[in-house]
C-alpha cells in the first residue's frame, strides 16, 4: 500500500505531465493564431496558466522528496469552517450569475468582500491588495488584450 506521501507523490507528477501536456499538445492543437497577430494572442492566457501548472507541480513534485517525515496530524471538519466552506461556495456561484447584471468590478468587489470577511481576514491592507488586482485584471483583459468583461 502506498504511503501519503508517495500518493501525494504521484498526485504531483500527474499534475506536471498534464501541464506539460496541456502546453505542449493541447494548446497548440486547439486554439487558432494568425501570423499577423500581435504579442498578446488568444493563447497567452492559457500557456501562462498552463506554465503556472507546471512550476506549481513541479516544485510541489519536487517538495515531495525533501519533506521531513513529520506526520500531520489529521482534523475533522469543525461546523464552522464546514459552513464557511459552504458560503464561500455559494458566493461564487452567485457571483457567476450577477456580474452580467451589475458588471464585473461591483460584483467582484462585493463578492470578494463578502468571501474575504467569512474567512475572517482581519488585515486591512489585503482588501487594498483584493481591489488593486480587481482593477489590475480588468486592466489586462481590457486594455491589453482587448477582452471586453461583462
């Protein structure tokens, strides 16, 4: 039987050759670019998160093999964090549904807000850092990419 650690292991080096995948054959295959495209195409965004995949597991795959063999200790689920799970889930569900009708920076604040408040984040200069990376993606997908957000 495989250890956690070994199933946590494998997990990684999954998630590296499907990024790797994902890159490689899958992006290029689907997504279509002209020769008289600018920089930013259409599969900027997909190879950045699939080069995002790749570091991720990638390092994590590696982590694997210096992790200390410190057992963690396991934790049942308390009501509390079950139901703030269970809030957060549904807040981005709503979310889904109102950005076509409020639009995409006051439905992301508030929802943002709201999720950032269940979770009980008390530092103040992180909902400063929330609403610059709000703005900083409708400045990317707009202005950059030419990507309207509804």
């Amino acid at each position: 039987m495989a250890t956690k650690n070994q199933r946590e292991r494998y997990t990684w080096l999954v998630f590296l050759i499907g990024g790797i995948l994902l890159w490689k054959v899958i992006i290029p295959t689907q997504i279509q670019t002209s020769q008289n495209s600018t920089n930013f195409g259409p599969e900027l965004f997909p190879n950045m998160l699939a080069i995002v995949i790749i570091l991720v597991s990638g390092l994590s795959f590696i982590g694997t093999f210096i992790k200390k063999d410190a057992e963690v200790t396991k934790t049942t689920g308390e009501p509390g964090k079950i139901l703030a799970s269970i809030l957060v889930f549904a807040i981005t569900i709503v979310y889904a549904y109102i950005i076509d009708i409020i639009h995409f920076i006051p439905a992301s604040i508030i929802c943002m807000f709201l999720i950032m408040w269940i979770l009980s984040v008390r530092k103040w200069y992180l909902y400063l850092v929330m609403l610059g990376l709000i703005f900083l993606v409708k400045f990317i997908f707009e202005d950059i990419m030419y990507i309207n957000l509804p």
